[in-house]
C-alpha cells in the first residue's frame, strides 16, 4: 500500500514540513493545499479559522483521498485541530505537539525558549504545550523573520543582525525570570530556511528544534505502527536517490508567489501549482 | 457646512493619510475605515478587491454620511477606483494621481522613482499616472518597509540599512536606463513613517514625494472649489491649537492591533475602534 499524505497550510510556509516528510517518505504520494486566498490565518477569529481549515482538510480527504493528514500550519495547528480531527476520519498530526516533545528530549535545564509569528505567540499553544510536559516556556513574536526570509534574506547580515537583536531580547527576558534556557523551537514553518543562520547566532550548547522536522518523525513513527513497514526509508532513497515523489501542490490563491517562492521551501520545483475554489 | 470626510483603507496604514487631512482640516469631522478582515488586498484579484472597495465605500458614504471619500489604499486606488466611484455618489479621491501630480511639479529632469508593496508596483499604476504627465518613471517593490514600520523600527539602524539597499538597487537600475532621477515618490501608506531615515538616506538634491500629503491638498483644493471657503485651515488650527477633530475610527477586524499601532500612524490616540461587519 502507498498511502496519500495531505499536507495543509494557510501559505506555502509549509513546504518545509513537505520537505522534511518527502525526505523520509520519499515513495508516498503527497498532496498540498496553501488556502491562500484566505491568508493570514493570524488576524482572524478562532470560529473563522476552523472553518477555513476543515474546508482544506475535507478538500485533501475527500477529493485528493488523503489517508494522513500533516497540519503544517502553526495557527491552525494551534487554534483548529480538534475542528478538523472532527471533520475528517483519517489521522491529523499538527506542529505544536511534536514540536514540544522535540524540546522535552532535548532539554537538560527544563527551560525553552520559543520563536514564531505574533499570531502563534498570543495563542500561547507551545507554551501550554511545553507546560504539559514539565518544561517552562518563554516565547517572543519575530514578525521580521517572515517578510525576510520571503524576501530571499535566508543568509543576509540583515537577518542576522535583526535575528541576533530579537534573541538578544529573548535571552535577557529569561535571565530576568531566572530561567538557564538550553532549547529553541523554532515556531514557525518559514524558520526552517534560517536553520544555519540561526545555529551560528545562538551559545553553541543550545539546540535548535525545527518542528517541520519533528511533525515529520511524529508522521512516520505513526505509519509505522499502522503499516508495519514503511512505504520506503530514506536509506531505499539512497539507493535509488533518482525516484521522484508523486506530488500534487493546490493554492486557493496567489499561485505565482507559491511557484516563485514554494521550490526554496521544498528544496525541489513544486511544479504546476493547480488554483482551487474553495468558496468564500 | 461642516463636511464629513470618508477615508477608506484595507488596514490602518491610510491613518497617515487622514493625519495629513487633519492638519489641513482641524474643523472638519472624519470617518475612517480599515477593511482589516479582509486585508492584504494585495494578493487578491481585480474583481474582489472592487467588490469589497466599494462595500467599504458604500458603509462610508450610506451609513456615516461622508460628503468626500479619500482612498487612502495605494492597490484600491490602482485597482478599484473606477468601481468605488460608481457605488458612490460623492466625490472621490485617490492616492495615486495625485503623487504623480506632485512628482510632475517637483521633477526637473522629468525621471521620477516610485518605491512601494509588491502589489502596486504590479499593478504599474504609478508609472502609468506618470507617463500620462510626460514623466519616466521606475518602480521597485519594496516589502521588507511594511513589516519594520510596524514593528516600530521607524528610525533604527536595520531601516536604514534596509532601505540603502533598495534604494542602491534603485539607482543602478535608473542608471542602467539612462535615467537621471531627482524625485522619489513614496507610494505606500506606511512610508511617511520613514520620510526623516528615507531624507537622510536619498541625496539633498532628490525630493520625497509623500503621496498621503498630496492626496490631502488635492482634497482641500477640492473642498475650497465646491464650498467657496475651506470649514477651517491650518492658520485657524495653530490659533487654536487645542481643537480636537470629530474622528470616528471603524474596523472590520483586529481591533486591538489598530489600537495598538494606529496611534503612531496617525500622530494622536485614535479613540476607542468600533467593529463592524461588511460581511463576505
């Protein structure tokens, strides 16, 4: 059996969660919807938000025959994932929960700081994420790191400096609460890109977790225990590192942005972006 | 007659625009709407942003009885005048136009550059409006301005660097063109923010065009036309500079960060932002 994986965002930000899943799972079909048209998720009220995102998610499920569902969306994963675990019947793994065990294994000290958009930052998810598993958490919005990294600045002195302003911020922010953070989640599906970029900033004793990449590990460890074995392992990618995954992108909007900018974000040319209509 | 003065805005940034007016208006009373749930126009097509340009329009007009409406949105101006003058039936008036107005009065060598969203630069409804005055005008998109506006960054040194890079790029282009450019029009509601870090960066002998100032003379010029006599002028404000403006402040969404930020944008507190609902 090859399973469907459908990966959902209210952008193209996540690609990057694509990327991470494509990599372990390089034999699976993939099918992505950016809702585009209805972007940014981050300004509007929880009750819309649900709608929007079971809209998307029946979209993949019903019609492009999803048998996974990835929510590569901070802000629906914080604020509508029991809505479209309601409206549809395969499993939905979001990036908040995955991402917050991801610090747990990692951190010694118990303290974490978490980096993400103001909209994903005031729902305070992470946190109370963080919190559930004994951890203390201190987020801080970065609303620079989004328009930088959209602008191609993946590794410019300008997003350094302005990253390096930011975490300085964080950093005396958690000594004043007395906290000896040794974690950074990296909140957001954009942040993937500023990995390296980000690695050079912080102490070097620092781990940096990238919840595109846990939310992918949290994906396979699911099919393997539904499946048994796994439709393909990286290590069969490496044999046969020329096979191409069968992937099909949709937007609801803006599909010259999403071809223009989506291969930086997968790693790989998304191809014909197809427009959807998903109503209002 | 006192008359009330709609200014129209997909987000908050056109407070700058009705800060201008009210320097030159101080007796007049405003309503000022932020179309904030539906925002960015940028990203959406011709026909919606007309649909919801004029639905906004209409609220000004049939439900707060302005008299004139200003668009105080660089892509609804590009994009939708035409179809907010045929929902209304009082006067109009834009942004653009009258930036390429003042740029045609301030150019001697008739080479004008314009720096603004991605989407108005697209739109090429600057260069158009130039051309129509007999100017040569180059464009740039500039998307990394909004974003450190509203973050607050208006004078910090990443802004200034920012800003030195698009403008270098700028004049490397004009001068790949043959170009001589002694105007820089700043075709964003988020810029005049940046008139004194965008002074210090361009050389003394190039003039910033402020299109949120020039679309407000045009209006006084306007008013003085159809009233014979302006309600009150800037010389009555400074003898008595204590008289506070009727402002009314609407928005359909995301009240608490127009708030937040509108007071910076409109250089007073913007009162308490009522919420309504356009629908759709």
């Amino acid at each position: 059996m090859t399973p469907t994986i459908g990966v959902f965002d209210s952008g193209f930000g996540g690609l990057t969660v694509l990327r991470a899943l494509i990599q372990r799972l390089p034999a699976a079909r993939f099918a992505f919807l950016g809702d585009s048209a209805r972007l940014p998720y981050g300004s509007k009220s929880r009750r819309t938000i649900a709608r929007y995102a079971a809209e998307s998610a029946r979209f993949l499920v019903e019609e492009q025959g999803a048998d996974y569902l990835v929510i590569a969306c901070n802000t629906a994963s914080a604020l509508a994932l029991d809505a479209i675990q309601e409206a549809v019947s395969v499993p939905v793994i979001g990036v908040i929960e995955p991402g917050a065990e991801a610090a747990r294994r990692a951190s010694k000290t118990g303290d974490v700081l978490v980096i993400a958009t103001d909209a994903t930052v005031q729902s305070h998810a992470y946190a109370a994420a963080c919190q559930a598993r004994g951890l203390r958490a201190l987020e801080k919005a970065c609303p620079l790191l989004v328009p930088l990294v959209e602008e191609g600045w993946t590794s410019h002195d300008v997003t350094a400096q302005v990253f390096r302003i930011y975490f300085g911020e964080l950093m005396a922010d958690a000594a004043s609460q007395g906290l000896t953070p040794d974690t950074l989640v990296l909140g957001c599906t954009h942040y993937p890109l500023l990995k390296p970029l980000i690695e050079q900033a912080i102490p070097a004793s620092m781990t940096a977790i990238d919840s595109a990449e846990s939310a992918a590990d949290k994906l396979v460890q699911q099919l393997s225990q539904d499946l048994g074995a796994l439709p393909a392992t990286s290590a069969d990618s490496q044999a046969n590192p020329s096979a191409e995954p069968v992937l099909h992108c949709f937007a609801t909007d803006s599909v010259e942005k999403f071809e223009r900018l989506g291969s930086r974000f997968l790693g790989r040319p998304v191809g014909q972006v197809q427009l959807v209509d998903l109503g209002g």
